[in-house]
C-alpha cells in the first residue's frame, strides 16, 4: 500500500489561475444583462461556484431572492429555454475573456516545482467545459503552469461536479495506484465534494478563490484583521462539507501534503 501521496489534483480558476475567480463570475452577471436585462450580483453570481456552467446559471435562477426577482418581472419561473439562451451568450464572452485571467495565483510556480521534486503526479479538473479549457490551456502554460492532465466538465458523459467523475479520471490517467494517495485542491464546495466523492483527502482555499472573492491585489494589501473577517466568510461557506484542509492559497499546500504523507505512513485513510 502506497504511504505517500502520488497526486495532486487541481481546480483551475481561484486555485491556481484567476486570483478570486472573476473571469467567470463576472460574465455570468454580463450574460444575464445581455439576454434578458435582468440584473444578478457578483455574490449572486458566485453562489453556485464549481459546478458545470450550465447547471450554474440553472442554479443561479433558483436563489430565492433571483428566483422572486425573474416571477416579478416576467410572470413565470426561469425555464430551461431561459438557461439555454443565457448559456448561448455566457459560453462565447467566456472563450473570449478567460485569456485574460490566467495569471497564476502566487506560489503556484514554486509549489508545482516541489510537488515534481517529490515525483506526485499534477491532475486537473474544472467547471469549465472544454471549449473554454483549450483557451486558458495554452495561457496558462505560457505563464508556467502545465498539468499532466486536464479534463473538462462536459469531457465526461457521467457528468461533472459534484460528482467523482473528473477527479477520478485524473486517476486512470495518470494511473495512480491508490485514490486515498490522492489530493483534491479547490476553492469551491462543489469542488470539495467531489474529492470526498472519488476518496481523496480534501484541501479548500480560504483566500484565493470564490469564497473570499478578493481580487489579487486586495489579498496583498489587506490588513490581518481584513484577512481573518475574509477568511471565517470563506470557512462559513465551507462548513458543510468537511475538507480535511483549509490553507489560504495554493502556495500553503507543501505543508499540507507533509502531513497527508505522515497520515499516510501511519495507516490512515480520507
């Protein structure tokens, strides 16, 4: 039985790209003004984080106060023919604009060189769908950070989060030998999930990501007392799923892994 951890497996956008995950909360509030001239917020819009694009606009019209909002001004619930056209405007603005928010989360470079000293594997897995993923691929690379392996939301007809599916891709892939020496990093609740799903021990993101919502530059200049209010925001959010781990960014995670391998040696499991 394998006692040290043999990947890592890494969310995309507010893990290790995309400081406070904007690219795509700010284009779900734009597609829904584009379509219908129907106002969401930007914590509207962060909601339901990690989930496939489309079940996340699908998820935004359910939030009581959006779901009261659309009855109010249209007379009916949102139907999935609404999801669809959203969804239409939202997929072309995101392949268009992802580029721009692929710079890498501080410490990304560094924790990705000690990772490959160690010989762990580097997986991937997003609630992107593909054709967004071929874009911030290639942007991503040419700011230092290349996965071994990558999939999309919709790459996998069982589904995406929060499902196993993706994560548990990752595993054949690479072909890792025992899930619980695997690692699931993400800075959303869907994301946790699904590591708990495939079996991995879990790892959430307090500051970098959707739950915070600072943007890079508000991370570095915040005082401790702005940082802790930001990070019980973040811990309230993650509450009901359990991640093993809570660090601020992805540049906290070598101590985290020394530890798991520690866990590891001494038999325990996710």
């Amino acid at each position: 039985m394998n006692t040290q951890v043999e990947a890592v497996i890494f969310d995309w956008a507010g893990t290790v790209v995309d400081f406070g995950s904007f690219a795509p909360t700010t284009i779900f509030v734009e597609a829904f003004k584009r379509e219908y001239n129907f106002d969401i917020s930007l914590a509207e819009a962060r909601v339901p984080m990690g989930l496939g694009k489309w079940d996340h606009i699908k998820a935004v019209g359910e939030l009581p106060d959006v779901a009261a909002r659309w009855e109010s001004r249209f007379g009916r619930a949102m139907i999935r023919e609404d999801i669809d056209t959203i969804y239409q405007t939202f997929m072309p603005l995101q392949v268009a604009k992802v580029a721009e928010h692929a710079d890498l989360i501080p410490g990304t470079t560094e924790v990705v060189a000690r990772l490959r000293e160690q010989g762990i594997k580097l997986g991937s897995c997003s609630g992107y769908p593909r054709i967004v993923m071929n874009e911030l691929l290639p942007a991503a690379a040419e700011k230092g950070f290349a996965p071994d392996y990558v999939v999309a939301t919709d790459d996998l007809a069982a589904g995406g989060r929060p499902g196993p599916f993706m994560a548990l891709q990752n595993v054949i892939a690479l072909g890792v030998s025992n899930v619980a020496a695997c690692v699931k990093i993400d800075d959303s609740v869907p994301g946790i999930e699904e590591g708990h799903n495939a079996g991995m021990w879990t790892v959430a993101l307090l500051l970098s990501g959707n739950e915070a919502g600072l943007t890079e530059q508000e991370y570095l200049s915040a005082s401790e007392h702005e940082l802790a209010v930001a990070r019980e925001k973040a811990r309230k959010a993650f509450n009901g799923c359990n991640a093993h781990y809570q660090i601020d960014t992805v540049a906290d995670l070598p101590d985290v892994i020394a530890d798991i391998n520690r866990r590891l040696a001494e038999g325990e499991r996710p």
